[in-house]
C-alpha cells in the first residue's frame, strides 16, 4: 500500500475546489436561464411565477456590455489617454475581445455614455476615464 504524500492531497484539494466552483457556476447559470424561460413562457398578463426558482438571485446588475466595459477599461488604462470608439473597437480586437453586435461602435459610445461613474466623454465619440475610477486611481498613486 502506497502511502499519500501532501503535495498529491493539496493537488487533489485544488482539483476538487476548482470542479465544485465550475459546477456551481453551471447552477447558477442554469438557475438564471430558468427563470428567464419562465417568464418567457408565462401567460400574457401574468405577473407572478410559482415555484422556488423564481426566487430571485441578488448580485449585481449584469448585461451584456458588462464584460465590454472590463475590456474597454482596461484598454483606455493601457493608452492613459481619451481613445475615439474607432480606435478602442481597433484595440478590442486586436485584444481578442471582439464585439458581436450590429454597429459595435454605437454599442460602445452608447454603453460608456451610460457610465459616467467610469467614463468621461473628452469630444465626438471620444472617452477616457473619470477621475475616480479604480483603475485611474491605482494610476495616480503609481504615477
């Protein structure tokens, strides 16, 4: 009989740990596509959805353009200058985060006009970042 060395148990524990958060990331996905369904499948007019799922799930508000945002954030970081939205859809790309909609570069004029906690608009479909967010913090006490 083969005895077990800590490094195996700690490489085991990882493993472990990293499957049980997919896992739950794979519920709560699931929960969320649940719901949704649901009220797609609701009679007209109904306002209430039975069950335990309905149940809603408290986070934040997540959209679409959420993860834009990240990548748009991290981009105009990187240029520590205002970027026109032809320029930050160009790095985007470059970057392997393309966008998948119609007009890309109202989709990202609209989603940054919509945040000016993060953005600030510096001209015609020109952005930087506001004064105050994280990342332009983190510069200014680097800087």
């Amino acid at each position: 009989m083969t005895k077990l060395k800590n490094t195996d148990l700690k490489e085991a524990l990882a493993a472990a740990e990293a499957e049980l958060t997919a896992v739950l990331k794979r519920a709560d996905t699931l929960r969320e596509w649940i719901v949704v369904t649901r009220k797609l499948c609701a009679p007209k007019g109904s306002k209430h959805i039975i069950g335990p799922e309905a149940t809603p799930i408290a986070r934040g508000r997540r959209t679409k353009t959420t993860g834009l945002i990240q990548h748009v954030l991290e981009v105009l970081q990187e240029a520590d200058a205002p970027m026109h939205v032809d320029d930050i859809l160009k790095k985007l790309t470059e970057k392997n985060h393309p966008i998948a909609a119609r007009n890309p570069k109202a989709t990202i004029a609209v989603a940054l006009s919509r945040r000016t906690d993060q953005f600030r608009k510096t001209g015609p479909n020109t952005f930087a970042l506001a004064a105050g967010t994280p990342l332009q913090e983190a510069a200014t006490m680097a800087g």
